[in-house]
C-alpha cells in the first residue's frame, strides 16, 4: 500500500528548494535547512529504486534512464530562452565553447546558467542511474553500495569542507574544488543511501524508532546552524552543496517519513506526486519571468514579493504545473505526439 506520507515530504522538499534558488532579505535564516532538500529527493529516489528481484529494479533503471533523458533534453530547451536573453545584453559574458560542453558531459555542469543552474540534479541523477544499471549486472553490486556511500559522503565532506580551510579562494587548490562531480560527490552516494535503507529497514527499525529519528532530526539541524555560522564567522567559503550534518537531516527525515505512514491521500500529498519535479524544473524560470516584470509592479505588490517571493513562486509552479500536466494528459489521451 501508498504510503503518501513521502508525497507530502516531497512536497515539502520542492519548497526548500525554491528558498536555495529564490532570494529573500530572511533567505539566510531558513538556508542551512534547505540543504537537505536535494539530498533527500536522491535518498527517496533511491528507496523506491530498490527491488528484491533484480530483472524487476532493472527495468526500473532502464526505465528511469530513459525518462531522464527525455526531461533533461525539455528542460534544457526551456532554459535557453533567459541564457538568449542574458547573451543578447552580454554576449561577452554568455558565451559557449565546447569547454564548457565538456564541463556539461564530465562533470554534469548545467549549460544555460544562472537560471539553469538547478538542473545539475537531474544530469547527476542520471548519470548515478547509468551507474547503478551497470554496476547491478555485477556479483558485488551490495558491496560496492556499501562501499561507496560512506566512502563518498566522508570525500566530500574532506574535499569541499575540510580543504576550504586552508585555502584561500584565490589558489589553484580551491580552483579545483570544483572537480568533484556532484554525481559522485552528493547524487550517488545519497541514492545509494535509499537503496540501503530499503533493503536493510527492517534491521534499521531494530536499532531505530520514531523517536530517535525525531531527536537525530533535530540534533541534525542544530548542527547545521551551528556550523553555518562558524564558517560564516570565520569567513570560511562552503564549496560543497551541503552541510556537514545534512545528510543525517536527510536520513532521519525519510526515516520519520518511513515511521509515519499516511494511507490516504489529501491535497498536499496530491501535489507532492505530481507536482514536486515540475516545481523543482520551472522554479527559477518562473523567478525569472517575475524578475522581468518586477521594476512595472505596483509598490505594494513589489514589497510583498520583495519579502514572500519563493512562496509566491512555489505556488505558482505549482498551477504551471497543473498546467502542463492537463496537456500532457491531452496529448496523452488524444494521441497527438
């Protein structure tokens, strides 16, 4: 049976998210807490990935590859039209050579930034499912997993925390900071986390209750303030996309979710399952069509985007997105692609 209780925490995720991208004069207040939120769609991603019998999960890799590539190729046409935009006022500063489509293929760095920046999940997701189909053809597919997750996750702490300290932003060492990519550094590592927690949660549950989850949540977030503000103190530069604790923020989040199973559905797990990726894709679109128009808001409406304008944004994604599904389901239905 559906347990719609991770809807509902996707749903919650995809407004995290908006706050990374979206900034608002409180961003840095609610900032250490998005962190979670990319590696806990990978950590979910990775759960429902999972399946005692192996043909089964390799179809759903297959399948999943596939789709990818199909929303990979859509969403980078969408952002091309603010990077069009940014070339023609900039075209010195906007240009593209086939550096950086070797930045784009190796290390799964998007094309169309700024706005097309976020897109990095889904290449770092596809790559890790590429990864995964070739690895479960393989005798030591669980040992690698087991290897590897906290294998990664220790290098990337070490790499994009630990090395910051000693260098200045200036150097050729943080320079190549960036050379970790984060298909390997964030993507795998937490996929293959969910993968884990799948195939060994009723030994987790032995160890593990609600509870616990509830206090390593909240120790977790604790944590990532506190070390935010240290290395905001210190004046220390966070090369990597998380924190130090947020991959325990993470885990006891699906773990809670896992804990508390919703068995029917409501308005927010609705739109957690359909809507959450959609959301994730058109949030800084939509920032950047508002953006466009902003200076021609009357003052009010201005002040009040000025102070609530990811919330603004996230609802609007989410009636984009109710959008473009009833045309996908029109299409779909009418057999027009």
């Amino acid at each position: 049976m559906r347990n719609y209780s991770f809807d509902v925490l996707k749903l919650f995720l995809a407004l995290l998210v908006v706050f990374i991208h979206i900034h608002v004069p409180w961003r840095e207040v609610i900032l250490p807490l998005t962190r979670c939120a990319v590696p806990c769609f990978f950590m979910i991603s990775g759960y429902f990935l999972y399946n005692l019998d192996m043909e089964n999960m390799k179809k759903k890799l297959r399948k999943g590859i596939m789709r990818m590539l199909y929303i990979i190729s859509l969403s980078n046409m969408l952002y091309i039209i603010p990077w069009l935009n940014h070339y023609m006022k900039m075209s010195d500063s906007f240009q593209l050579g086939w550096g950086d489509v070797a930045h784009f293929l190796i290390l799964g760095i998007p094309l169309f930034n700024p706005e097309g920046v976020h897109l990095w999940y889904l290449q770092a997701y596809l790559y890790v499912l590429i990864a995964l189909y070739v690895l479960l053809h393989k005798s030591y597919f669980n040992r690698i997993l087991s290897i590897a997750v906290p294998l990664l996750f220790i290098s990337h702490l070490l790499w994009k925390h630990i090395v910051p300290m000693f260098v200045t932003d200036d150097t050729l060492t943080f320079a190549f900071l960036g050379y970790f990519p984060a298909y390997l550094s964030i993507a795998f590592p937490a996929v293959g986390l969910g993968i884990l927690i799948k195939k060994y949660q009723a030994k987790i549950n032995c160890y593990l209750d609600d509870k616990d989850c509830w206090i390593l949540l909240i120790v977790s977030v604790i944590m990532c303030y506190i070390e935010s503000f240290i290395l905001r103190t210190l004046g220390i530069v966070n090369a990597g996309d998380i924190l130090v604790f947020t991959p325990f923020v993470a885990f006891a989040l699906v773990m809670i979710t896992l804990f508390t199973p919703m068995r029917s559905s409501n308005v927010m797990s609705k739109w957690g399952e359909k809507y959450s990726l959609y959301v994730y894709i058109y949030h800084p679109f939509v920032g950047f069509v508002i953006g466009s128009i902003r200076e021609d808001m009357p003052p009010f409406m201005g002040s009040v985007y000025h102070w609530f304008s990811p919330i603004i944004i996230f609802f609007i994604c989410i009636i984009v997105s109710m959008i473009t599904l009833s045309i996908q389901n029109y299409l779909n239905t009418h057999r027009v692609l």
